[in-house]
C-alpha cells in the first residue's frame, strides 16, 4: 500500500465484463490489423447479457451457457473466435491493466472445429466463373476481377495481399512480389511464374496498386458470378487452396511450398493441401 502497488481485489472484482471489452476495443483493438473483424465481433459480445455479468459472478457455466446458445445461431468456428477473444480481454486485463480476476473462460470446452474446406473447381467450372467475371455488368470493375482471380491461382497469395500490392514492389527482373505485412505479421517475397509476371505485364498501370478496387467490389461481384456460372460454395479464398495443391506438384519439399503461400506452420500449410488417392496411386506407379 505505500509503494502505491496494491490492488483492492474486491473492487477490481465488481467491475463489469462490458466495461473491459469496452476498453480492451478502445485501447487494443485498435492496434491490429484485423480491427474491423474484432470490433464486430466485440460488439455482438458486448449485446449478449454475459456484458452486464461482474467479473467476480462470470463463472465457467455462465460462458458454457453463452457457448451453448450462440452454436444455435453460430458456426462452430464463429463461437470459438469469440470465446477466444473473450478469452484475450480477460487475459489483457489481468496482465496489462492489474485486475486481479480470474479467466473462467480458460476452463470453457471449445467446440470441435470442422475440417479445412476442400473446395476445388474443375477446369470446366474455372473457365465459366472467369467468363462471369469478365461479364460483370460495372466494366471498371470487371476488367480488374479476372486478372486478380488469375493471380490468386498463380501465386496463393490472399485476398487481401493481393489487393494491397503495389507496383514499386513487383520486380520483374527478379521475378518476385515483395509483401511488406501479411497474416501472420511478417513481410515475404512471392515468387512468381511465368504466367504470373505475364498476368502483370498485361495489366494496366492507372494507380499505384497492382488492381486498384476494393474488397467490396470484389464481395459484391463474387457471389453474382458464381451464380451466374452456376458454382456453389465456392469462395474467394478456395482459389488459395487450388493454388497451393497446384504449387505442392511443382515444389514438392514442404519448406519450398510454405515460403511461397507464406504459411508459418505445415499444420495450416496442410489444411490448403488438397491431393486425391488416384494422384498419390499415379506417384507410387
């Protein structure tokens, strides 16, 4: 107490779980790249009447209750990104912020996450989404979609690098594309093909990005093509699964394949891998 260190536990104790996600959104939410989604997650949490709980009554079987009912709403995967957020805050605040609180939702059994999808277009179905593409109604939109899904299925790169990669990091006597920031928080250099530096040769240079639109176009656009060219259940992202089962055939060492999709572990690196019993049949002989 003269040292100006101690903490009264029980007044620590009636602060409400609201009042931290409130400023855990404020103070460190803000900080990360994936802001947008952690805000609206935080928010629908802070609508749910686990907010008005103090954390001395937030227990383990108040989270299991809220678990129990958001998997009626939610997908698995959505409820676990929200226990783990819930999870962090708590966490943040025992460490950062001095609260001398426990974490109820360590103890909470998190709901069994499905299987990567393994989602794949036949050449056939490939060729009628890109024709869709093309055939998108906003031509200033649609000159711009085709050459992003190409580039998507040639390099594995992500929505979003693609979108946010500019022209002064193309090198094409080196035949790289430099990201200064990914996923996982590192910058790499994607390596790229012969049909990839042709895709960029070809584009027009009117911004200083490589494809000067924005993720909404690209939400909006995605599931009218698909629509059109009758494909269901297939997302952007899955181009990133076509592409790194199509990378692993050129790059057959592990270590090779994850530098160019830039995955940081082969536990993840494997959920993009998708290879058939009669490939692996052809390679035994």
């Amino acid at each position: 107490m003269d040292d100006g260190t101690w903490v009264d536990p029980a007044g620590t104790t009636e602060i409400t779980f609201g009042k931290l996600l409130e400023r855990y959104k404020g103070s460190v939410t803000q900080t990360k790249r994936s802001r947008r989604s952690e805000e609206c997650r935080i928010g629908k949490i802070m609508r749910n009447k686990i907010a008005e709980y103090s954390m001395r009554n937030l227990t383990t079987s108040i989270l299991a209750e809220y678990r129990d009912q958001r998997l009626k709403e939610a997908s698995n995967s959505c409820v676990c990104r929200e226990l783990a957020t819930i999870s962090a805050v708590i966490t943040h605040a025992q460490r950062e912020w001095g609260l001398n609180i426990n974490n109820p939702a360590k103890l909470v059994k998190k709901p069994r996450l499905p299987p990567g999808r393994n989602r794949m277009l036949k050449p056939a179905e490939l060729e009628r989404l890109l024709h869709e593409l093309n055939a998108e109604r906003h031509e200033l939109r649609s000159k711009w979609l085709v050459p992003l899904a190409k580039l998507a299925l040639e390099t594995a790169m992500r929505q979003g690098e693609l979108l946010s990669l500019l022209w002064k990091h193309v090198d094409f006597e080196e035949r790289t594309a430099y990201l200064p920031m990914t996923k996982n928080g590192k910058d790499r250099y994607v390596p790229l093909s012969s049909a990839a530096i042709a895709i960029f040769e070809s584009l027009e240079r009117v911004d200083e990005r490589v494809i000067p639109i924005s993720q909404n176009v690209v939400l909006c656009a995605w599931p009218r093509a698909c629509k059109r060219a009758g494909i269901e259940d297939f997302h952007f992202h899955d181009l990133r699964h076509m592409a790194t089962s199509n990378l692993a055939k050129k790059l057959p060492n592990v270590i090779e394949l994850a530098s160019v999709t830039g995955h940081s572990n082969v536990q993840m690196l494997k959920r993009y891998y998708h290879v058939s019993a009669s490939e692996l049949s052809r390679k035994l002989g």
